[in-house]
C-alpha cells in the first residue's frame, strides 16, 4: 500500500522509517505523476516490508516540498536513516525504482 504523507505523519513515516523509503513528489494535475501512479502501488506490493512506497502531494504540502527544494515533478526521492540517499525526476519504471530503493 502506498502511504499518503501528511506534515504530521512525514517525520514518523519517513525520517524515523528503518528501512528505506521511496517518497514520490507528486501533484493531481500533473500527467506524468498519474502515469507513476499504478507503478508505485505494484512497487509497494513487491517490496512488502522491506521498503516503504510513499507518496507526497506537493500543491497540500508545499511546506515540505519547498524544504527539499523540490522543483519539478514527479520527484522520486528515496530516504534511508531520514537522509537522502538517491533522487531522481520523471517517470521511472518499477525496476528503476527497486534500484533506487538498493532491493
């Protein structure tokens, strides 16, 4: 299941995660984040509880997206022990993202 990031769930689900997270910097009226969208939610259902697959929309939670200077989007961000480890924009197939995620 891919987990909605909130400002009060963000720093509990991702910077206190133990293992790593793919956070997808995303917005509603952008085409290339819909097209992410059913890939992150095969991504979470193959990675089970070695990963987590988040995702957060940038227009709600702007606060967050502003303090890692996320300009474009889709935003595929991964944090491992609350630090960014990779980060990569656009649309990416799943493989690209168990990649990311170092599955």
């Amino acid at each position: 299941m891919v987990i909605e990031l909130t400002q009060d769930n963000f720093k509990k689900e991702v910077l206190e995660s133990d293992v790593p997270v793919l956070v997808d910097f995303w917005a509603r009226w952008c085409m290339p984040c819909l097209r992410t969208a059913p890939i992150l939610e095969e991504l979470a259902l193959e990675v089970g509880d070695r990963a987590k697959v988040a995702k957060l929309d940038v227009d709600a939670i702007y606060q967050i997206a502003d303090e890692y200077e996320i300009m474009s989007i889709p935003t595929l961000t991964v944090f491992v022990n609350g630090e960014i480890k990779e980060q990569v924009i656009g649309v990416k197939s799943k493989q690209e993202m168990i990649r990311l995620l170092g599955l």
